[in-house]
C-alpha cells in the first residue's frame, strides 16, 4: 500500500492536527525551519501532510490551508509548480541518486518563479545513499532563505546523524483504535465489524485499513488467519496451504503471519483467547517469539528476492507443529 503521494487536494487527518497547529504557528511566527523531517510508522498520513505543507507553503492566497482556487494551487495540482520539487526513485531504482540530488539543489538556487517560497520534497529521504546525502547536506547547511525542504521517511535511524540533526523533526505516531475507527467508519460508511476487522488487518494503521475496506486484500486476511486455524496440528496440508498463500502479494502476507503470531503471543501472555482461533487449542510458547521474528524478517527480505515459497512452506511447518 502507498501512502498518498504528490500532489493534489490537501488532507489533514484528525490525529494529525496537532502536527498541523504546530507547523501553522511556526509560519505565523515567522519560525519554520528550513528542513522539515516527517518521521514515522507507514500508513499513518506522513505523506498526505508533507503535501499539505507543501500545498500551504506555496499557496498564494490562504492563511489557514492551502486555497486550492490560486494559480500556485492549480499548478501543484497538475504537478506542473515551478517552485515545487519532488524527489524520489525514478524508473526501477530504489535509490534517489546524487545527480537528482545535484539537479534540484541548482534549481533551488534560481528565484522563485510564481510563490513567495520554494518546496522540495524527498520521499522517501532513506532512499537516498551516501553520495546523495552528502550532496544534500551542503543545502542544509547553508539553506536558501526561501526554501523550505521537505524530508519524508518510515526510517529515520537509516538516515545520517548530519541529515537529521539539521532538520526540525515532526514525529507522526499511529493513533490510537478509537480515533482509527471512528475515522475509518466516518470515511468509509462500513459497519463497525468490517472497520474493526480491516484495522485489526491493518496492524493499527489507519491509512492502510481504508485501502484494505476498498480492496479485496481484507479476504485475503482472513484466508491467511483462517488457514493458520486449520493448520495448527496438522502438517499435511502445509504444502497446499503454502501454495495458495503464496500467491499474495509477500509484504502484507508476511506482516500478516507476523501478526496473527503476534495475537497468540500476547494471547498467552494476557489470557485472553485469540478470537481467530478454536477457543480450547493449546499452545506453546517457546518458538513463537522466533517464528514472529522470523515473518518480520521474511517481510523485510521479500521486498529484494524472489518469493520464497520453500521459506513460507518451512515457515508454517514450525508453525503447525505449536499445538501443545
Ligand atoms: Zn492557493
């Protein structure tokens, strides 16, 4: 799932008014930053407000928000600002490279064309390598007055000390399942049940709970739970059963053995059963907290390799054989 990404209408999602109030003080104090960085878990609208920023930065008419009506706000909408840019991986590459770096840096150096500032925006900024970063520390450290620079990014640890140190930082959390859910009811107009299930899908996270309401990835939740249920303690159908789920997109699939482990884990901790399984199965405990470790690693790993079906079949095997 992405988050929303470039421009267009700006949304600022309730659990991040907060965020919002501060950055609008800081403009009507004359204050921000000339580096923002937007740290936090995925899925919880970092993108969406670094775009409103961006919108709001540039807008020629609001006080509050951006208008969405001036000449500034149409051009971001048809991604055609010439104050305004975006850096990210271009074509196949995972990597934002030192001449993209170079090239925006020269074009922040020329006047503004049509705002009074200009924005850039790095998303993700930890796709940046070392050259790239390096590049960029020198606009850092010696910021244009009218430049407002942008940085986005699930990860900041993966980012340099230099980078981070020069950017003021707006930590974006994952609300809590109240706010989530009733957002998520309020925008989606589903029943209770199926916004508590996407969210509980979800891990939390709002954003990716609406996306799983609107697609048919929360079925496919319910195949991986289900499957795990009818597993347990019987081995045989692994092979089966690895073969259908190995036909999910790897990312959500592995968040989603991570996670149901993760039910059963706390289950055992806290005494209270896990609502997708049969309430008098019994397990242990001992290679739960490994195999969770296992699916959160498979997870990372899935975005660079092949699928690895002999790793998922391996996988459920040690999780079919928990029953006490
Ligand atoms: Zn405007």
């Amino acid at each position: 799932m992405n988050e929303t990404a470039g421009t267009g209408a700006a949304v600022i999602y309730p659990w991040l008014d907060g965020h919002w109030s501060f950055f609008m003080r800081r403009i009507n104090d004359d204050r921000l930053a000339h580096a923002l960085l937007i740290q936090g878990p995925s899925g919880c609208g970092k993108n969406a407000l670094a775009d409103a920023m961006a919108a709001r930065l540039l807008c020629c008419e609001s006080e509050a928000q951006a208008c969405g009506k001036c000449r500034s706000c149409k051009l971001l909408e048809g991604q055609a600002h010439p104050d305004y840019f975006r850096l990210h991986p271009e074509d196949d590459s995972v990597v934002i490279k030192v001449d993209q770096v170079r090239d925006m840096i020269g074009k922040l150096d020329l006047t503004t064309s049509i705002s009074f500032r200009k924005v850039a925006l790095i998303q993700p900024a930890d796709a940046m390598n070392g050259a790239s970063a390096n590049a960029l520390l020198k606009s850092l450290e010696e910021p244009s007055g009218d430049t407002v620079l942008i940085l986005v990014t699930d990860n900041p640890g993966s980012l340099p000390v230099t980078i981070r140190s020069r950017c003021q930082t707006i930590s974006v959390s994952q609300p809590g399942d109240e706010v989530a859910l009733e957002w998520l009811k309020d925008s989606s107009g589903r029943p209770a049940g199926e916004v508590s299930e996407a969210l509980q899908a979800a891990g939390g996270s709002p954003l990716r709970a609406a996306h799983y309401l609107a697609s048919p990835e929360l079925d496919a939740y319910k195949q991986v739970r289900d499957g795990l249920s009818i597993l347990l303690g019987r081995p045989a159908a692994v092979s089966m059963f690895s073969h259908q789920l190995n036909q999910l997109n790897p990312v959500d699939l592995w968040r989603w053995l991570s996670m149901c482990t993760g039910d059963v884990i706390k289950s055992l901790m806290t005494g209270s059963p896990v609502n997708w399984l049969p309430a008098d199965v019994q397990l242990g405990d001992k290679a739960l907290l490994k195999l969770q470790r296992q699916a959160d690693e498979n997870r990372r790993l899935s975005a660079t390799q092949v699928r690895g079906e002999l790793l998922l079949q391996d996988w459920l095997i040690r999780w079919a054989e928990q029953i006490i």
